[in-house]
C-alpha cells in the first residue's frame, strides 16, 4: 500500500538534486548593530561639553557676565557662600524637603499601584481618579493646598510628595499589568500561595517599572522642591536663589541653580546604579 498520499510525487533514487556551492551563497557581512560597550564614565561627557562651551563663551566675550557668569565666578561665589554657612544650611534643608516628599511619594505610590494592580475592583476605583488628576497640573493645587494645609512644611512636603506620587504609580502599575500571563498561570499549576505569587512573580515582575518611575520621581521631587521654596519660605535653596534675584545678585542665582542641576544628575546617576544592581539578570542595549 502507497503511504504517500494521492498527488505527491515520491522521489526515486534517480532523480537529481540542484546543490549550490556554499562560495556562490551572498551572505551579509555581520554587522554590529548594539551600540557598543559602555564607558564607565560616558555619562560625564555630556555636561563636560556643556562647561567647555560655558567656558570659552565666557573667556572670548561671546557671554556676557551681567547675563551668565562664567564658572570660575560660581566657583568662588560658592566657596563664599561656604565660608558664610549659607550654602550648607539651606542644602540641609532642601534635602530634607525633598527626601521627606520622596519617601512619601514612593510609598503611597507603590502602595496604591498594587491595590490597583492586582485587583480589578482596585484598578476600576484607584486608576480612574489618578487617570483624572493627572490632567490637573501640579501648580493648579497650590492654591488649594494652600487652603488645606497653610503654608508650612506640610504644604511643601506634600506638594513634593503629590509631584513624585504619579510617575511612581504609573510606571509601577503598567508594568504589573504587563507581567506575562503564563507566569501567572505557571504560578497556578505549581499552587503557590498568595505571598510567594508576589515574592516570586509580581516583585520581580514590576520591579523594572519601579525603578524607572523612580527616577523620574526623584527628578520631579527636585522640580517641585524648586517651586514650594519661593512660596513664602525663609529657607532652602529656593528661598536664597529668591533673595539673590531681589538683589540682582547673578552670581548666588547661579549657585542655586547649579546646586539644583548637580542635585538631580547626581540622585539620576545613584537610582541608575541601584537599577544595574538589582537587575543584573536583563541583558539590554545599554549594557
């Protein structure tokens, strides 16, 4: 009997196969399209070029000091403010500001991007309000928060926190609902509790997400801290970039300016390194 079906031809022993030589195959040269091996200090040379730029602006005239000083003038200008105790008293207390904010930011917002994560009756009730206010710009409440809450360190605090709350809950709760579904179902199969199904799938799962809302929360923390110091504050570096401009002082101004500018690279740059710390296991184009 025939196995092979009706209409298919069934190749004899005779029939001659067309074999092309490998040296007439016109194969592709590989090339390399990652973008490289990361330098270790790579991140610098963007705002090295930026002060060479400032630099030779300044040294050839092209900028004039009534407008920008040149860095060696915010160099001695800081190391004034130093000597007078200015500088570190009000960093104190901006650090402290936008820290606090921070920590409260973080945890609400990782709090409420689970309950809204995990659960569809948390997604239906928590993600439409923040899909709402998100619409609302952050210096639209200061009135209103004002009114609630004075203006004290509870208003700014909270205002911070407010700035860091959105970024953190978004990208943590997109990222929890785009854990794979066969993960979930494998977690299942295998009968793991309520704890090890968030230890094991959901923390690993989101943890990505968080880390990049983080870094855009910290930024935001420095943005907000920069707007609650000049509403009626009497300390911070908001407050002295605020005096200096009543005085026309430039050069303070500068120093303000620059201590917020270093401020976010530099908490930018530690959220980075903590992201290569715990995710070693991803293998991306960046690394």
């Amino acid at each position: 009997m025939n196995a092979y079906p009706q209409g298919l031809r069934v190749p004899s022993p005779t029939m001659k196969v067309a074999v092309v030589p490998h040296y007439k195959l016109r194969l592709q040269p590989k090339q390399r399209l990652s973008p490289g091996k990361p330098a270790r200090y790579g991140t610098l040379l963007g705002p090295a070029l930026l002060l060479l730029y400032w630099s030779v602006l300044s040294v050839t005239g092209w900028l004039d000091p009534r407008v920008l000083p040149a860095p060696w003038t915010a160099i001695t200008t800081t190391i004034d403010l130093i000597r007078e105790g200015r500088l570190q008293d009000n960093l104190a207390i901006s650090t402290w500001r936008a820290m606090t904010g921070l920590g409260f930011g973080v945890a609400v917002g990782v709090t409420l991007a689970f309950l809204s994560g995990l659960s569809l009756l948390g997604g239906y009730v928590i993600d439409g309000l923040v899909q709402i206010k998100r619409g609302i710009p952050i210096l639209a409440l200061i009135p209103f928060m004002i009114l609630w809450l004075g203006i004290g360190e509870a208003m700014k605090i909270t205002l911070i926190a407010t700035a860091v709350f959105f970024p953190v809950y978004i990208n943590t709760h997109n990222a929890l609902r785009a854990i794979d579904i066969r993960h979930v179902e494998l977690a299942e199969t295998v009968r793991l509790s309520r704890w090890q199904f968030v230890r094991y799938v959901v923390v690993p799962g989101s943890l990505p997400g968080f880390l990049t809302g983080l870094r855009f929360g910290v930024t935001s923390s420095w943005l907000a801290l920069v707007v609650v110091e000049q509403l009626n504050a009497t300390s911070g570096i908001g407050y002295m970039v605020t005096l200096a401009r009543n005085y026309a002082q430039t050069d303070v101004m500068l120093v303000g300016l620059v201590v917020y500018a270093l401020l976010g690279f530099g908490s930018d740059a530690l959220v980075r390194q903590v992201e290569r710390r715990l995710l070693t296991w991803r293998r991306t184009l960046g690394r």
